[in-house]
C-alpha cells in the first residue's frame, strides 16, 4: 500500500518516531507543553504505533 509513491508503513514509522521525540522531550521538560497535550499525544502515539506494526505484519 503506497500514498504517493511511498510506503504507508514508512510514513506511519516516521510519524512514531517525531511523537516519540515529542513525548520524550515534553516528558524531561526540554520544553514544557500542558499535561492534557502530552496525555493525548500519547494516546495519538500508541494508536499510530499500533497501526504500523499491524499494516507491517500484514505486508511481510
């Protein structure tokens, strides 16, 4: 499956890791963001996550 010529388990890879960067600089206070942002990135974190390892799964 492909948006634009690029793999949609690329562009989901890449999602998870600028929200990890987010929730890992948020959560040390590298800079400071609300607590109900860093809550629903999380949560935005954990659902993108899931969808890449299940799209990733089902391509191989």
């Amino acid at each position: 499956m492909k948006i634009g010529g690029i793999s949609i388990v690329l562009i989901l890879g890449i999602m998870n890791f600028i929200l990890l960067l987010f929730q890992l600089s948020s959560g040390l206070r590298w800079f400071k963001v609300k607590m109900t942002v860093h809550r629903k990135t999380g949560i935005t974190l954990f659902i993108v996550a899931l969808c890449h390892a299940i799209l990733a799964y089902l391509t191989s």
